[in-house]
C-alpha cells in the first residue's frame, strides 16, 4: 500500500508510511491529523461549506495498528458547522478532533487591503530542497521539503515550503485542507529553538485556522517556537501558498531531555 492510509467503513489501516522520528512503532503527528482533515471535509453540509478551523488533541501516541473512526457532528447551523472526528486504537482513544465549517459566500469579495499580504520570502521553485535520502522518518520520506529561509529541523525562524507526495488515504485524493494540515504539523521542526539531539519537543495537538481555501501543491510554514522554563513550549506559523498568506498554525510543545 502506497497510501499512508487504507479506510474500510470505520476501520483504518495505517501502512508502514505512517511512522513518525520520535518512535518508529508510532505514527507522525501530519498522518492521523490529516485523516481527521479527511473524514471531517466528507461529513455533508446543509449548504456549501468549507473548513475554518482545525483543532486536533493527540491524547495518546498514535500506533501503527488498526484504529477506528468514529464523526459525529456537535452543531448543526445555516452559517455554520462544527463535527467531532475520534480515531481509538481498540477501546483508547488516540486523537480527538473539532472542525468548524463555514459557509461560502461566493459574491462576498472583500476590499483588497482586508486580505493577507504576499509571501515575502522565495516560492518553491526558487528554494533549496532538502535532502531527502537521510529523511527523519517514513512519513518525511514521503514529503518534498524546500527551504526558503533557514534550514529543516536545524535551528532558527525558519520559512520552509512543504508539499505531500503520496496519498493520505487510499483512492481519495489530497485535498488543500489535507496538505495545509499535513504540512502544518511541522511547526516544531521548522521554527527551531533546541537540538533535536539532546531534546524531545513533541507536540500534544495541532490547531489551524484558514482565512481561505488554500490553492496548489505546495504550503509554506514562515513559523517560530518558544519554550517556557517549565516543560511547556509553544510553536507557530504563518501559512502561505502560491497566491499568499492564508492561515497560521499553532501547536502546543511537551518539552524534555533525551
């Protein structure tokens, strides 16, 4: 199976791809949160909708083992909806997402000046790639990286473009919400404080927000990190595609030694 994800009815089955740099028995942050992205844009709409907001909660490492998918939508309105996306793993419950769509508004067409600024740092096609034949994990192996400011995973407010190069779920295609939110979970290896070396900073959720509906391929993340005294950190980003900035992501840091 090429894709990170095979979905029959509410089973899933996670492939080999799905691993992450911090355990290789456990999943990437960008897999499971894309497949909530997924199951969360197929829920029915009363009226054309699309996703604003994107909050997902990794209440426990996501292993490499079947899981199950549970949607379940908390409030349905005329401008508005907001769904529940769960993935357990057996009983447990691994990942807990919210998602809130609002609805389209084709002839809105707000004044210039109250949309983001252009990207102010090179595309894609004019930054450095990243090598990939040393890549931290399965699912980076399955990534294009480009720097566009600073470096992947090395230290600094970096700006690096993110594009995914194999199918999320099996026979679906990649929407841009899905590489938006698959790209997004960078945050901590792009805006870079402490040496992966001597430190873990893994993130306990991902939460993103869209001004827009993101367009190509390709999802910059301008992002920086801090880390407080105690344990805690916090990582973000700037959004950006072809067209400009469209959204920021947050995550929020489990901070420790090795």
């Amino acid at each position: 199976m090429d894709a990170i994800f095979r979905v029959e009815g509410t089973r899933v089955t996670p492939s080999p791809y799905a691993a992450g740099p911090w355990d290789p028995t456990m999943q990437h942050g960008s897999a499971p949160s894309s497949l909530v992205a997924w199951a969360a844009e197929a829920i029915p709409t009363p009226a054309p909708m699309r996703v604003a907001r994107l909050t997902i909660d990794l209440m426990r490492p996501v292993p490499l083992t079947p899981l199950s998918i549970e949607t379940e939508v908390l409030r349905e309105g005329r401008k508005i909806q907001l769904s529940e996306v769960r993935l357990r793993a057996g009983d447990t419950l691994v990942v807990q997402g919210t998602v809130l769509k609002i609805r389209c508004e084709p002839e809105l067409a707000p004044p210039a000046e109250a949309c983001a600024a252009p990207i102010a740092v090179p595309g894609p096609d004019q930054s450095e790639p990243n090598d990939q034949t040393s890549a931290s994990s399965a699912f980076v192996s399955g990534m294009s990286i480009r720097a566009a400011r600073g470096r992947f995973a090395k230290a600094g407010q970096n700006a690096i473009w993110y594009r995914v190069n194999r199918p999320l779920v099996e026979g679906a295609a990649v929407s841009p919400v899905m590489r938006a939110v698959a790209a997004s979970d960078f945050c901590n290896a792009t805006g870079v404080v402490l040496d992966f070396r001597k430190w873990t900073f893994i993130n306990a959720d991902l939460t993103i927000s869209l001004a827009r509906q993101p367009v190509g391929e390709w999802i910059l993340l301008d992002a920086e990190t801090w880390v407080g005294p105690d344990g805690a950190g916090l990582a973000t980003a700037r959004l950006g595609d072809s067209a400009g900035y469209f959204g920021r992501a947050i995550q929020s840091l489990v901070v420790a030694r090795r």
